[in-house]
C-alpha cells in the first residue's frame, strides 16, 4: 500500500485524521521522503495550522532542495497570510526548480498586485493567460495591472474579452468605463459601462461615484 497516495485520498475527501495517519506512517517508514513532509504540510494547512506546516515544508527541502512541490506550497501559504514578499521569493524557488503552470504565475503576478507594483506584476499575468486563456480571474487582473501601469488600450482589449466572456463582470465593465472616461475621453461610451456595471451590481459604488464625475463634466460645460 501507496501510504502517500491513501493520505491524498483522504485529504481530498476532507477526511484530515485519516489523512495525518497515513502520512506520518509514510514519514516513519520513510523519514527521507520529502514527498510525504509536503503532504502532511498541507494537511495542517487545511486544518490551519499553518506554523506546523511550514516546518513540514521546510523539513522537505532539506532532505531534497529541488522539492519544487514545497516551495510553491510555502509560497500559497505565505500568500494567505499576507507575506507577499517571502511568497514571491518562495514562488521563484520553486519556478527554478521545475514549477511551470499557469497557476504559479498567476500567483506571482498577484504577490506584485499586492505589493503594489503592477508592472512587474504585468509578465507573469501575461503569462498565466497565455497558459489558460479561459481563466477570466486571470485575464482580469492581467487588464488591471496594465490600466495602473498606464497600458490602456491593452488593457480595454483585456476588459473586453473578460465581458465578452462573462456578461456579468461588473469590475470589468467600471475598469473600461474608467479608461473611456480618462484615457479616450469618451464620456458617452464611459457613461455606458458605469451604467452597465450598475445594472449588474446596483451597490457598486465607485461606477456611481464614475456617472456623477460624468454628470459634473457636463454641468461645467453648459
């Protein structure tokens, strides 16, 4: 019997006791499978005990430094705790030490968002949607991070596949009200998704807050 893989059924199944007994057997009949530590941190992970968790997860790089699996591990878990730095650096490891798939890069995209440094966070958004063209959260943040990079007609061809996709998106719909107001200084066309994002989203403020700027605009014009 696989002791990891009856671990991973568990877990999967959110069966966490049964999980944790399979995983310590593993580690006890193996204690140099870093592959059984990184299954036992996620374990804590789900059941938030995210300091024991990282000891796991660090237990598995020194038994094995290209255990790509616990970098990323440690990255999602930094992430969560709001640790962007110490998650992009962790993210980076584990690229390095053979991760390559959309969700981490839409991950390290998201740590930049965080950090508040849109453009850098542009290429890796960029790439997570060249990964998965369909993944609309992705494709949205990509438009985002490109309007606060300043990149505004990319960044309204990305708005628009989003609604084109997602009829519904009411953030995309205020992001391109946002650039037809301030960039293309259309106020008919901005007015349209403020409205639009209303209509979808009756609360949502800052499209309320788009349609009175309009309504100013036009006052001080008359």
């Amino acid at each position: 019997m696989d002791k990891n893989k009856e671990g991973i059924k568990y877990l999967q199944e959110g069966k966490f006791q049964e999980a944790i007994k399979y995983f310590s057997e593993a580690i006890e009949e193996n204690p140099n499978d870093a592959t059984a530590y990184i299954n036992f941190g996620n374990v804590l992970v789900a059941v938030n005990e995210s300091e024991r968790a990282e000891k796991f997860f660090k237990r598995a790089i020194e038994i094995d430094e290209v255990a790509s699996a616990a970098y990323y591990c440690l990255g999602n878990m930094y992430y969560e705790k709001e640790k962007y730095e110490e998650a992009v650096k962790e993210f980076e490891k584990a690229q390095k030490t053979g991760v390559d798939n959309q969700d981490l890069y839409f991950m390290m995209g998201m740590c930049f968002v965080q950090l508040g440094n849109p453009k850098l966070a542009i290429p890796y958004l960029q790439r997570s949607v060249e990964l998965n063209e369909h993944d609309i959260e992705a494709r949205f943040q990509y438009g985002l991070a490109l309007a606060q990079s300043e990149v505004y007609e990319e960044a309204v061809k990305q708005f628009q596949i989003v609604i084109n996709n997602d009829s519904n998106h009411a953030d995309a719909y205020y992001n391109l009200g946002v650039a037809y107001l301030g960039y293309y200084e259309n106020t008919v066309k901005a007015e349209e998704m403020f409205n639009r994002a209303l209509e979808i989203q009756p609360d949502h403020v800052l499209s309320g807050y788009g349609i009175k700027m309009i309504e100013k605009m036009r006052e001080t014009s008359n």
